[in-house]
C-alpha cells in the first residue's frame, strides 16, 4: 500500500511553537516532493503507482530540513505544475536552500524541458514520467533528482537555472518554435522503453530547451533539427538542442576510445574527473598529473638508463626493473611507483625526464621502498 504525506501543517504548528522539527524519510522508498501545485495524474500519482511513498513538502516544512534529512529520501521530486506557471517563481525556496539540499543529491539527474503531467492524457507523457522516476532511484543507497522545467521558462531568453548551480551551469531558452520532433540520444538500462514517439507529437512536445550543462550531464532527448543556441551533432548524426538532460545515462560511442560526432574527447573510460568527462566533454582534471616523456624517436627526453613507456597515467621515464634514482625514496617528484596492477610493473619505478636512474633498489620486495605516487590522472584523446 502506498502513502502521500503531507506534512506542512504539521512543521508549521512546530514553528508557531518555536521550535523546526528536522524530518527524514518515513522509510526507506519515500521521495520528496516539492509542493508545486502537484495535479492528479502527475508525477505524484504516478509515483504511488510505482509503489513509492511520496511526501509533498510546502516551503517551511522544505526549508526545515537538513542535508542529512534530504539524503534519507530515494528522490527529490520537482513535478510539473501543469503548466500552470510562466516563471520560475514558485520554485524560489528551493532556490534559497539549495545549499542544503544539494549535497544530498549523489545519485542520478533528470532535468525535462516540457510539461509531462500537463499533457498526461498523451500515453507518452506517462511514459516519460514513469520511466524518469525509476531512472532518478536506480541507484540504491543515492539521492536522485527530477525536475520538470514544465513552463517556467516558456518565451524566456536564454538565462541560468539558478536552483541548480551546485550542480553546474545549466543554461535554458524558448528561442524556439513549437517542436513536437523530439530524438533519444543516450540511454539507460531503466529508459529502455522509452521511445521517439513517446517523446513526439504532444501538440508542443518541447518548451524549454536546455543550450548549456555540466561535462558530467548528457543529452537524453534533443528538439530534432533545431537550431539556435545550444545545437549540437550527435554520434548518430541527429542534429538539434538538447531538452532532456540527465546525470547518470549512457552516450552512445562514448568510452571506446574514439572520437564520434558529437565529442569532444574520448579516453576510452566512463570515469569523470580525469580531463575527458564520462559523457565525453572536456574538463578540467582534479588530482595530479606526473612528469610525462614524449615517446617519440629522438624526443622521448629520458636519460638513456630509462625508457619512455606508456602508462595508465601518461608516458614516464621507466627505470630497468630493479633500478631506481639515486634521490629520497620518499620524494615522489623525482621518482616513484604508480597504483598500476598490472603483472611486472606494480614495483616499476619511474623518474622525471633527463633524471639518471643507474642505482640498484634494495627493499626486499623489489623496488618497495619508493613510495608510491598519487599521481592518478590519465592522458585524455581528442
């Protein structure tokens, strides 16, 4: 059996007596709903009839809640307000407190540029929904995210989605006609049914169209051959603007290592945080990248002790095994061992170009007593 909570007027008798009352989760399937005039046969309902718990929250018993609160949720339900708003206005606690809300969110994101439950008579809207919900609580033990932009931005220039920053810089227009072409371009394993025709013919099956978003969010759906700000060509050679933006979906192509229509690099991994982005955007690298040869004939710029070789991380100067500099084995900017596991050169000892490396190691394990660096940041293709 499925439960709507609704608990504002409970928090609100809590802070007419002076004191906020923090509320998690009633159990362990609940998702939180932002009250935004939430209509029958939206999300909310469609919610209970996956077998989800849904509590609708009003701002004051939104902006009670803690971080800690938000993360015992499966979801964080933004719904489409039918359609009934023109501006993003009502949305302006979350906007408020999104510095609380958003760390909760580890889990996966979908952002809609269209109004589902406006037109939820339309079997494909309902599909959307559904499908959406699960996509957002496919991982267990995370936080996801639905939004439905709905008609928020409806004849709006191009401006930022500010409730949404933590997250990175989303960019939304209406520069548009009304589209009712809408194409897939990713995938997942919960969006499996999800189809062009679903998407399509909704007498304006797109409203907002979403022209800038964060390396690690990718294009589920695009406004097929629109153009404007925010087009793109995509693996499968659509061209359009995205309208449907997720966290946590599949681009075709992307990971093997070869640069398709549509990317910007590729380094053959679904890894973000590494120079090249699991959706395969550039992006600025986190961690530490080790000094690195060139392998070419004549420019490898190694000592002649050590060799150029390809690494997980980069080109290095190798040392021959069993050798390593003459510096501290603790300083790990003259030389090193790398978190590499592969067979014969987890105890491989590199060194920085030009650096002699003609000492023999000592340690009872060969090489073990130079330390290993944290380098761990791969080369990317492009």
């Amino acid at each position: 059996m499925t439960t709507t909570h609704t608990l504002s007027y409970l928090v609100t008798g809590f802070i007419l007596l002076g004191a906020i009352l923090a509320r998690p989760a009633p159990d362990e399937n609940s998702l939180l709903f932002f009250d935004t005039e939430t209509v029958a046969g939206g999300e909310n309902n469609i919610a209970q009839a996956l077998g989800f718990t849904v509590v609708v929250l009003k701002p004051p018993a939104w902006s009670a809640l803690t971080t800690e609160d938000y993360k015992t949720y499966r979801a964080i339900v933004l719904p489409d307000p039918n359609c009934s708003r023109f501006s993003p206005s009502i949305l302006e606690p979350v906007e408020a407190n999104r510095a609380v809300w958003s760390p909760a969110v580890t889990g996966n994101m979908i952002v809609i540029g269209t109004d589902p439950a406006f037109h939820k008579s339309i079997p494909g809207a309902t599909t959307l929904m559904q499908q959406s919900l699960k996509f957002v609580t496919d991982v267990k033990g995370k936080t996801g995210f639905y939004f439905s932009l709905s008609c928020y931005y409806w004849d709006t220039p191009e401006t930022t989605i500010h409730c949404l920053d933590h997250f990175g810089d989303f960019r939304v227009h209406s520069n548009i006609s009304c589209n009712n072409r809408a194409h897939i371009v990713a995938n997942h394993p919960t969006l499996d049914t999800l189809t062009d025709e679903d998407l399509s013919n909704w007498s304006c099956s797109v409203h907002e169209v979403i022209s800038q978003y964060p390396t690690n969010f990718a294009p589920l759906a695009i406004a097929l051959d629109m153009t404007g700000s925010g087009s793109n060509m995509f693996a499968d050679t659509s061209e359009g603007i995205p309208y449907i933006v997720a966290r946590g979906v599949k681009v075709e192509h992307c990971g093997d290592g070869k640069l398709d229509l549509g990317e910007e690099c590729d380094d053959g991994n679904s890894k973000d945080e590494d120079g090249c982005s699991s959706t395969c955007r550039k992006e600025a690298p986190t961690g530490k990248m080790c000094d690195l040869c060139i392998p070419y004939p004549g420019e490898k710029m190694c000592h002649y002790t050590t060799s150029c070789t390809t690494t997980p991380f980069g080109a290095m100067c190798a040392c021959r095994p069993g050798y390593k500099s003459k510096g501290s084995n603790a300083d790990t900017s003259s030389h090193w061992r790398l978190k590499w596991s592969r067979s014969g050169h987890e105890h491989r000892v590199f060194v920085k170009p030009g650096m002699e490396c003609d000492e023999l190691c000592v340690g009872a394990t060969p090489c073990s007593e130079i330390s290993i660096s944290e380098c761990n940041l791969k080369v990317t293709s492009t």
